[in-house]
C-alpha cells in the first residue's frame, strides 16, 4: 500500500457487522496494481449522517451490506435499474458529489447460478426477505426457476417478495424435500447466531445444493454440513469476491481477469 497521501482516493463500507473480507480484497488489489487508492470498513448508527460524509468528504465508493440496503436508497441521486428493479443497493458511487446507486450483488448470484449450473426445474427455498434476499430471488427468477418458496419471519416482506415473482410464501418451516436452499439471514454469521442453523438436517438431507450467501466465516454451520453431507455448495465468499470485483471496475474503471479476483478473494479471507 502506498504511504498516506493527500491525494488518495477514499472507498469505504457500511454494515452492521464489519468484516475485513472487502477491505482485504480491495486494498490486495490497489497494491498489485499501483492505484492511489484505500478502502476502510465501517460501521454506524447514523446512516444518513453516514452518506453525507460519503458526498461531503468526496468518498469515491461506498459499498452498503446488511442492514442499511434499503434505507439507503432515499439518500442518494440516482438509482441505476439493477438496486431499482429490487429495492436493494449495495454500491455507491461519488461522481464529483452525485451518488450514484446500484446493486451488483444480483449480478454476482446470477453468475454462479449459471456458473454452478443450477437446474431451473429444481424446487427452491429461499430463506430471508431483506435487500439480499430480494436480489437472489429475482435473480433466480431470471434464470428460470418457476418453483420457489420465500420463507420469512416477516411477512408483509416476505409475501411482498414472493408476490412480485408469482412465488409461494411460508412463514414456518415448509416440509422437507427443496433440491435448493438458500439462507439469505444472519444465521451462521459471526456474532451473538454464529452457531444457529437456518435449515433442518432432513431438509439438508434432501436437498442437492446448498448456498449461503453469509461470507463472514466463508464455512458456517450450514455449509460444513452441507459439504460433509456430500451436497453441492455455493458459499458467501463466492458471491462476495464477484460482487467485490463488480464493484471494484465501478470504484477504479479498472477491470479485473478472474485469477486477480481469485487471488484477491483467497487473500480476503487469511486471518
């Protein structure tokens, strides 16, 4: 990393739980690619306060994960189609003071259906009803899956989300026998739930793919049994290292190849 400058360029996170996997992965890549360049996690409870910082102190990004992605949305300029198309950002951009707002984790889940190849004839579950949870539904219904059940808590959100793609809603568990789960909660995230499953052995036991999109321990719970359980698995840390990269060109305009992602990624998660 280069020495402090006046002239360095800002990038910053907000998340209720900060992790060092996205300062990690940015700041590997400033140094192998010689960008004056810095990112910094952080955390608040003034959100708004927040943002004006991000415009007033000329931050040039400002990646938004859980619990701010929807709030966030009344305090920029702009909203590109993909945070507008599911209510959710998690990028923004500063150019010279307007904050320009989008989402590239549906960018980055839609990958790995493809990449993983999911069969769009599969029976989904979908655990969750906040901004992530939206965007790996909608991103599920692009490529085709016709079969999917949203199980929230929540249900005025999570029958919203289920509705708005002509999805089934259950506020408890459903029976067993989903071929995909998918947690989109804080279940099994480092902290107070670390150790709390989000789904049921036998519902594990019969499914064949297991993604969860908690990247902070990249192995929850739920993967490690999953894994052990000889089911497929698609972890946070994929979906993190993608959205990152996404975000990333937009911060720099710098491109990335996948093996400086992968690299970078495999550096953000070393202790």
């Amino acid at each position: 990393m280069p020495i402090l400058n006046k002239d360095m360029t800002l990038c910053i996170s907000l998340s209720g739980r900060p992790s060092n996997i996205g300062t990690r992965f940015h700041n590997y890549l400033y140094e192998e690619l010689g960008l004056n360049f810095v990112y910094k996690a952080f955390s608040t409870d003034d959100l708004a306060g927040a943002i004006t910082g991000v415009r007033a102190l000329g931050i040039r990004g400002c990646s938004v994960s859980m619990p701010f992605k929807e709030d966030v949305m009344a305090m920029v300029d702009e909203i590109e189609s993909s945070a507008k198309a599911i209510d959710s950002v998690n990028t923004i951009v500063n150019a010279s003071g307007r904050l320009v707002a989008s989402n590239t984790d549906f960018e980055a889940i839609a990958t790995l259906i493809e990449r993983h190849q999911l069969d769009p004839g599969s029976s989904v579950l979908v655990r969750g009803s906040g901004g992530m949870a939206k965007a790996v539904v909608a991103a599920f219904h692009e490529a085709g899956f016709r079969d999917l059940t949203v199980l929230a808590r929540n249900e005025g959100s999570g029958q919203a989300l289920a509705d708005k793609y002509g999805y089934g809603f259950a506020g408890v568990d459903p029976a067993p026998g989903h071929k995909i789960l998918v947690n989109v909660t804080p279940l099994g995230m480092v902290g107070a739930q670390s150790e709390e499953f989000s789904f049921s052995a036998e519902q594990i036991g019969l499914a064949r793919s297991v993604f969860d999109v908690v990247a902070f321990p990249s192995e929850t719970p739920l993967i490690r049994v999953a894994r052990s359980a000889g089911k497929q698995v698609i972890t946070g840390a994929e979906v993190i290292a993608l959205q990152a990269a996404a975000q990333f060109e937009k911060y720099t305009g710098q491109a990335l190849s996948e093996e400086q992602v992968r690299r970078a990624s495999e550096f953000s998660r070393k202790s």
